[in-house]
C-alpha cells in the first residue's frame, strides 16, 4: 500500500483503538512528528517502521497489500540496518536514544576485558603454535568479540546520527563490516588450513591504520558537541592507526588502542548526559 493511502489506513486504525498520537508514540518509540508524517501523507516510510506502528496497533503487516514486496534480501538488509541503527529517526523519544547508548556503553566495557582474552589468544595461536583455549572455546570467544564490537560501535553510529557526523556513521559502518570479514575468517581458520595468514595479517594491519585514520578524524570531529575528551580519542585513535600502518609497529598501536577503547567509552557517557540535560531544559521550557 502505498501513500496516501497508507497514512490513512494508519489513522483509521490508531482511531479505531481510541489513540491519540501521542499514545502511540509511546507504544512503538517513533516520535509524533514521524507519525505525523506518515499519517499525513508526506513520507514514505521504511517497513520495519510501518511494522513497528502496526505492531502497536495489533494489525498484521501482511494485511497491507504491497507492503510484502520485499524479497528475502531486502529484508535481511533492512533487518540489519535496523538491528545497528544507521536508519534510526534521532528525534526518537530522548529515553530510546538513552537506552541504546547505555547498551553501548556495557557491550563497550564487555569487549575492552575481552580485548586481553582475544590478544592473548591470538598470540599463542600463531606465535607459540598452540591454543590456550579448546576450539570450541576459542570459537565462542570470538563470536562473543563480534557481538560486543557490534554493539559497542552501534553506539557510535547513533551518536553519528544525533551529532549529525554522517562521516562517524560511515567509517563506522565500515569498521563493523570489516570486523565480521576478520572474525569470520578467524574461527574459519580454526577448521580449515589457513592460507596466506601473512598476508591476511599484512592486510588486515594496513586496513586497520586506513580505516583507523578516519575513525580518528571523525571522533575528533565531535569535539565541539563532547569536547576535549573527543579531541583526545581522536589523536590517539590516529596515532595507533599508523602504528598499524607500518606493520612491523602494530603492536605498539594494540596498546595505544587500549586508552583509546576507555575514552571512546566516556564519550557514550557523555553524549548519555547531554540528551539528558536537552531533555531537563526542554521540559523546564
């Protein structure tokens, strides 16, 4: 179903079930001047976010003709963007914004202690030939990593989002891509002979510094909306990032790291307290 038609089956069934906007708002988290768009006409909106609204009003998503398009692919797609929050509307209800970026901050402190686990696993794995951990053990470390560093850069694509740095929300897209190849290729290696590790280890350490260099530019960007804390991450972040970049050096840009992932922690604090004080002057207006 497409608009305008859609907005109006929306308010129908909103009407239906005695609701106010505002009362619906509070049901799905998408903000009044979102519903207020779609039920007006003037959007287009995603299908996850008319599946959310749908949800609240107990309607099925596949009552509405054209709304079940999508093909497996798109849906997967759209799911994941959804899940890392690079679509997200930020004038969602501040207590939303408020809640994902506290997960952030936990799912952050998770992979900071598993960062030790993960560093003294690889090196016993490929310098001292042999493996601390089982392999299933070691599998599920890594699987445990990949969950915390996508929740843990979630946060920051969202803070991208709020902040308006689109440059934060696209180097950190990317990092979360290239994160899920690397793993992924880790726990592959433990089943099957690894060929070429050099040259993945020679890859993997060049595009962490490229990579690591715009990450560090656009955390640096933040410094005028979380301050000097950001200025530092940055700096470091680019220091550690060409460390990387030379290979032969990326072991002092694995410490370096380490200061970088506590200040990167604090920022989500941080932009945690500004939503919070926005929220407190708004409602004293």
């Amino acid at each position: 179903m497409k608009q305008p038609e859609l907005g109006q089956k929306i308010v129908e069934l909103r009407l239906a079930k005695g609701l106010t906007q505002e009362e619906l708002v509070d049901k799905c988290n998408i903000s009044v001047r979102t519903i207020q768009r779609i039920e007006s006409g003037d959007v287009e909106p995603r299908s996850y976010t008319v599946k959310a609204i749908l949800d609240a009003l107990d309607y099925d998503l596949e009552m509405i003709q054209g709304v079940k398009n999508e093909n497996s692919a798109d849906s997967i797609t759209n799911w994941f963007r959804n899940l890392m929050l690079i679509d997200i509307d930020t004038s969602k209800p501040s207590n939303f914004l408020i809640k994902q970026l506290y997960v952030a901050c936990i799912f952050g402190i998770c992979y900071f202690i598993l960062g030790f686990l993960e560093v003294a696993a690889e090196y016993y794995r490929y310098r001292e030939s042999e493996m601390i951990f089982s392999n299933y053990g070691y599998i599920i470390l890594k699987v445990t990593v990949l969950i915390s560093v996508l929740f843990f850069l979630r946060g920051f694509i969202l803070i991208g989002g709020i902040f308006k740095n689109y440059l934060l929300k696209i180097v950190t897209g990317i990092m979360i891509g290239f994160n899920i190849l690397l793993i992924a290729y880790d726990i592959a290696s433990v089943f099957y002979v690894a060929l070429e590790r050099e040259f993945i280890l020679f890859a993997a350490s060049v595009s962490f510094g490229i990579i690591g260099i715009i990450y560090g530019v656009s955390l640096h960007r933040l410094k005028d909306s979380l301050g000097n804390i950001a200025t530092f991450a940055g700096v470091l972040q680019i220091i550690a990032a060409c460390f990387f970049l030379t290979i032969i050096l990326s072991f002092i840009g694995m410490i370096i790291i380490i200061p970088v992932e506590l200040l990167e922690i604090i920022l989500i604090f941080k932009a945690i307290e500004i939503i919070k004080s926005k929220e407190k002057s708004l409602n004293a207006e």
